[in-house]
C-alpha cells in the first residue's frame, strides 16, 4: 500500500478528498439519537382490580394469564407479581421475535381471558419495554406571581395542548399539577330525613286513594239496594196487572149478576099495576139492555176475545219484565265486579300501609353503587348531529351534559316519585358533595415560583435532537406570548446528543494535531520520509549493541536464518540477526539490507508470518511470550527491514531509525 501510495498520489488524494466528502455528507444526514430504536424481547402486562387481595389477584387473574401466556410462541420466561388490587406479568421472549406480531397475539389471549373476569376488574395495560417510552426532555414550567391552582389550570387547559402540536411529539405527561376530586358521601341523617318525608306523602295519597274507595263502596251499596227494590217493583207489577184483569170480569160478572138477581119483572108484577107513568117501561128497557149487555159479554168470553185481552196484557207485562230483569242482571253483575274491585283496593292499600316505611327507606334504596351508576349515566355528553339555519350555517347539537362544578353535581336529579308535594329528589338532598385537591401532597418550585413538570416523548420516526429543538423553539414561543412564563429544561437528550457529537469531532481534531505533533517530533520534519541513507551494517550493529541490550542474545548466522525467517540471505544485501539464547525465548533482532525496494514487502511479509507462527505456538501457556510478540515491531526505512520482539522494542527502534538516519 505504501509503495502504491507513492507511485499513485493523484490516486490516492482523489479517495481520501471521497471519503472526507462522504462523511460530511453523512454527517450532515444522519438523524442522531441517544438509543437506538429498538424492541427489547420483554412486555409487562398490568391489570387492575380495585379492592381484591393478593390471594384473590393471584387466583382470578395472574395465574389464568400465565397458563395462558406461556403458550405464546417463542416465550421464554414468565414472571408475576400479584399485590392489592394489581396483578403484574412479565413476558420475556427469544432475541430476535417479532414483538408487533407478539403484542397481537397477547391482546387476542387477552380478549379471551377478560370474558371470565368480574365486570370490577379493569382493562389490561399491555407494555412493550422500548427505548422510545423513555422521555427525549423534561421540563418544569412557571409562572410568576401565579399559585399552583391557576398555574395548573393554565398547563392542562392551554399550554398541554400547544405542546402537544409540536412536531415529532408523541405525548406530553403532567406532573405536579393540581388534581381535583369530588366526592360523593351518603348523609343518613339527611336519608332518614327525607324518608320520613316520604313516608308522609306516601300515606297521605294512601289515605287520598282510600276514601274514594269507601266513597265508591257506599255507592256501590246504595245501587245495590236501587236494584234491590227494582226487582221488587217489577215484581209486583206483574203481580197488579193480572189482578186487575180478573178484578175487571169479576166487575162485569157482578153488575150481570145484580142486575139479573130478579130475572123476570113480568113474572113479578104480573100485570097487577098500572103503568100511567111507563115506569115499568123503563125498567124493562133497563132489562132488555142489561140482558143485551150480558149477551154481549157471554158472546165475548164464548169468542175468547175477553181471555185473549187478558193474556195479551199479561203477556205484554213478561215481555217489559224480562227486559228489566235482563238489565237488572247486568247491573248486578257490574256491581259485584265493582265491589271485588273495591274490596281488592281496599286490601292493597292495607298492605301498603305496611310496608310504606320500608319502601320508602331511602338508606335501602340509595347505595353506592346505585349512586355510581347515577352518576356514569348522567355525566356525558354526545354529539346528535347537525342542524342548519336559513343562513346556511351549521350548528352541532350535543346530548346530555358534563358535570363540571359541585353546584351542579348537588343539583343532579336522581329520580322524581311523582308525589304530590314532594320535589325531585336530587343528589344534595341525600349526600354531601365535597371537592378536594392534592395541593398539600406536592411541592415544586423554580425559582421561588411554585411549578410544575412537563415530560415529553417523541414518535419513533423522528430524531431526538431535531424533536428537542422544537421542543426548544416552542418554549420560547410560549415565553414570548404569556408575560412571566418561564420553561427550564431539567432533562434533555438532545444536549446529551449534541455533547457526544462535539465530543467527537473534537477528539478528531485534537487526534489529527496531536499526530502531526508526534510525526515532527519523531521523524525530525514535517513530511514523512520513506528514504534512509546508505550505511554499512557493521555500524548498525555497532549502535545496537552499545545501546541497546542484543548483546544478551545470540547471533544467527545465515543457515538460522533460513530455519527461523525463512529468508534466503543471497537474494539480499547484508543483515544482522539476533536470537534469544534461552530455548523457550521469542526475543529477537533482525535488519536486513536490500538491493532494492521492490523486496522489501515480502521481508515484511516473512516477519509477520514468523509472529504469527510463534503466538500460535504459545497460545495457551506461553503468558510473557505473547506479551512480547503482542508488542512486536516491523519497520521499514529506505532500503531497510527492522523487526523486533524484545522487552522494550521502542528502545531498539529508535536506535535504528538513529543509525539511518
């Protein structure tokens, strides 16, 4: 290379001013991060169940998970720990696995599992353990003169929201805000009391509903005793229609009779008075009309028309009573129905009279849970659509509503019974609504100021360092905009970034000084010189052996040469060689003079084979040996070969390169 190096210099500065182009090139595109993007072969699977004991947590949910989990493809180990209310599971795999395959086949096993879980046991959280969870920069905000209720307010109503939108950011975490809780207690004081209440209102409409039962029982009594003499004035009549008939011939029998009691008026006064005043006439025309009269009606009963008017009005009299009777009956029906009717009422309202108190016992009614439920179905907000005006703008309409203060929480409906005189009955009727905060339970300040933590990371196709300049770039945006903000990064990645990249370059360019340094100091001059003057080796022996400890060693002479190089001395000028004199010793001195350059690669070539040959020949129990040749030298200078396995070969080569110089 050194020998193509010189005869090729074009050449060579044309690949070196490549490679110094590619670099920068490169350095320029390259998209630096602190930890590489990669899957880690472990997922941890968290899920909850609020109030279950260790016992129960490892029973119902850790060990179905691992029964099931171990069956996973490629796993390796499988790890729990079940705690109050929290089971754990860790999963480790085989390198290599593919964790987006993985990860779908857990959350299918999952599916499967949650089926045969309680409806308290909460979604499993499935963690995949990756170097971009970690966050690129955490940050603490302030602001001056503001406490830490307004100072929480304004991180998670406006600025989470701006800094959200920074590109290259994943999420951004809050820590040390103020977090508010509303919680719902059940007073049983104010429960008895409106109980009671209840139970009133309840009696008093029981009492309501239970007089107009009597009301409609004593009328139905008196239609009872209408009907009752209805049937009686039919009767009867029936029973004076007929009498009437039969007293009507008995009259005409009657009158016949007393009119025929003396039959015949001539056989009475035969003759014997005189009649001036046709007084006699008369009473014959009398007779004669009373005998017409009787002829009449015997003509009549004889016809049967007399018989038939009677029955006729008889038969007329049945027709009108069965129709009564008829209208009677259904009357007696509706009746009855009414007053088994009443009757049921009447023993319905007793039986709530005994249970009135128990059901309207709110403390019976009103649980947490039902509470709960309350709440959840109230508390939300969807949107039903849109409607337009005749202006042609859109409006979304919104169903139901969020909570968002306590006045409104108190003010919730919970059911309305629908009794007269008593109101809905709403959630501040029955329980105390208090709203806390954790604000005792946190202490962030910056600068005297309270604050507040911000941690962000980053989508996994984005550097850390450009995501930690934006996130920078909008820090002094929001600076800018609010008066008193005040962002102070606590942890950022980019700078660790940025101070390894400068580290580099300035460990590059202290390299490259410190080598030019070392090049003038050793060789005496700025450019390197592959020449070396002519001298005879008798005087490199001569310096050698007076500077350095050869002396010790035994000289070679050429036949050892051949056997321990390999170097045939007639193809060469001169040389010294000098050997350890100890049988295990790998110490050794060789110069080798050669008529021309050309040759000096295959020297160069036999020296690194001899090294070669001795380490493997002391690999294993040779320690010092390999020390030694882990430390040799070969060398080339002009038209010389140096090569050296001693102690100290810095001491020998700086003699040689002395002597040729």
């Amino acid at each position: 290379m050194a020998k193509f190096s010189v005869k090729k210099p074009l050449t060579v500065f044309v690949v070196v001013l490549a490679v110094i182009v590619l670099g920068v090139v490169s350095y320029l595109k390259m998209t630096p991060d602190l930890i590489p993007n990669m899957d880690f072969p472990y997922v941890i699977i968290v899920t909850a169940d609020p109030g279950a004991s260790p016992e129960a947590v490892e029973a119902d949910i850790t060990k179905p998970m691992e029964q099931s989990m171990a069956t996973l493809d490629q796993i390796k180990e499988v790890t729990s720990t079940s705690k109050n209310s929290v089971s754990m599971v860790l999963l480790e795999f085989e390198d290599g696995v593919n964790m987006d395959t993985i990860s779908v086949d857990i959350q299918q096993k999952i599916s499967v599992l949650q089926g045969q879980w309680d409806d308290m046991v909460g979604t499993p959280y499935v963690l995949k353990i990756n170097p971009s969870v970690l966050p690129v920069m955490v940050a603490a905000v302030s602001r001056e003169g503001m406490d830490v209720y307004d100072l929480s307010d304004l991180v998670t109503d406006e600025l989470t929201g701006k800094l959200e939108g920074i590109s290259g950011v994943a999420s951004v975490s809050v820590s040390g805000a103020v977090t508010r809780e509303a919680h719902v207690i059940l007073d049983q004081q104010k429960m008895d009391e409106l109980s009671a209440t209840l139970e009133d209102a309840v009696k008093k409409q029981l009492k309501k509903a239970e007089t107009k039962l009597r009301d409609a029982e004593k009328k139905i009594e008196d239609g009872q005793s209408a009907l009752n003499s209805a049937k009686r004035d039919v009767a009867d009549g029936v029973a004076g229609a007929a009498g009437d008939a039969v007293d009507k011939v008995r009259d005409e029998l009657r009158d016949v009779y007393k009119n025929l009691e003396d039959t015949d008026i001539r056989d009475i006064i035969g003759g014997l008075f005189t009649d001036p005043d046709k007084t006699l006439e008369e009473l014959q025309k009398n007779l004669d009309e009373l005998k017409a009269s009787l002829s009449k009606l015997m003509d009549e009963l004889e016809s049967g028309r007399l018989r038939a008017q009677v029955e006729g009005t008889v038969s007329d009299l049945v027709v009108s009573l069965m129709d009564g009777m008829t209208q009677l009956t259904e009357a007696q029906i509706q009746l009855d129905q009414a007053k088994a009717q009443v009757e049921s009422g009447l023993e319905q309202i007793s039986d709530a009279y005994k249970k009135v108190s128990e059901q309207t016992d709110l403390g019976g009614m009103l649980t947490i849970s039902t509470v709960s439920g309350l709440l959840t179905a109230q508390n939300f907000s969807m949107p039903a659509g849109y409607i337009r005006d005749d202006s042609g703008v859109s409006y979304m309409v919104s169903v139901g509503q969020k909570i968002t203060t306590s006045g409104e929480l108190e003010e919730m409906v919970l059911f309305d019974l629908g009794l007269e005189g008593v109101e809905p009955i709403r959630l501040g009727d029955v329980a105390i609504v208090a709203v806390t905060d954790d604000a005792d339970q946190l202490y962030t300040k910056l600068d005297e100021e309270n604050g507040i933590l911000l941690s962000f990371t980053k989508q996994s196709n984005y550097a850390t360092a450009e995501v930690s300049n934006n996130i920078s770039d909008r820090f002094k945006t929001l600076e800018a905009q609010y008066e008193g903000l005040s962002f102070v990064p606590l942890m950022d990645q980019g700078d660790y970034i940025y101070l390894i990249v400068e580290t580099i370059m300035s460990s590059l360019l202290w390299g490259a000084l410190f080598s030019v340094v070392v090049l003038f100091l050793f060789l005496r001059g700025i450019y390197a010189s592959a020449s070396a003057r002519d001298v005879d080796m008798a005087d490199i022996r001569s310096a050698m052996l007076q500077n350095t400890d050869m002396g010790k060693m035994k000289e070679c002479n050429d036949r050892k040469l051949m056997q321990f190089m390999g170097i045939n001395y007639e193809n060469y000028d001169s040389y010294l060689y000098y050997k350890s004199k100890e049988s295990l010793g790998v110490d050794e001195v060789l110069v080798v003079k050669v008529r021309s350059a050309a040759d000096l690669d295959g020297l160069k070539d036999a020296a690194e084979n001899r090294v070669q040959s001795q380490e493997k020949a002391f690999d294993g129990y040779g320690t010092n040996q390999m020390k030694l040749l882990a430390n040799a030298v070969i060398e080339t200078k002009g038209n010389y070969l140096f090569y050296c396995v001693a102690e100290n070969p810095g001491k020998y080569e700086e003699v040689f390169r002395h002597a040729v110089q």
